[in-house]
C-alpha cells in the first residue's frame, strides 16, 4: 500500500518512513513547505494530510489533485508517531477491504 503524507514534523520525517515500513506501507512525506506539490504526489492509495503544520494553499493543492486522481483523503490534526500509526492502521483496514 502507497501512502503520501502531506504535513509533519520535519525532524520526524525519518521516523514516520520507518514506521509505516514496519506494517508495510510505502510512504512518501512532504512537510508542506515545498512547492508544487500536487504535481509530485503520484497515484498513492490514500493521502493523509496533517491540517495543523501545512499552508491552505498546499492543503488545497493537494486535496484537488487527490480528487483529480480519485484518491481518498484523510485529514488529521495530530502529528504524532501514535497518532498517525493509528491512521496507518485504520487505513490498511479499509484498503483490504476493497
């Protein structure tokens, strides 16, 4: 499962790669100070968007391209490691259930 996370820490990158790889998924994080991108999130299976640290203007950005691409979006406020592993998991439920 392909995952892009869109917001953070950015000293937790690293940290939220390495957890996700542990129950399988394939994460691709952008903290939300970068540029375009929208253009660079692929065709993930789900994106998650951490609302608290990331611009509107990127928060907007990448909403539009999900619904483009028809992928589904979660929003979330926290940013922490237990947080977003409960979101993994809530994800890889409903991805098996497809």
């Amino acid at each position: 499962m392909s995952i892009v996370l869109i917001g953070g820490i950015e000293n937790q990158k690293s940290n939220y790669i390495k957890n996700a790889q542990k129950i399988g998924i394939n994460l691709k994080v952008f903290t939300g100070h970068e540029r375009n991108v929208g253009s660079r999130i692929g065709k993930p299976d789900a994106v998650i968007i951490l609302t608290k640290v990331i611009s509107h203007v990127a928060k907007q950005e990448v909403s539009q391209k999900a619904k483009t691409i028809g992928v589904g979006v979660v929003y979330q406020k926290l940013t922490g490691l237990n947080h977003l592993q409960a979101c993994f998991q809530s994800l890889i439920k409903d991805y098996k259930k497809r």
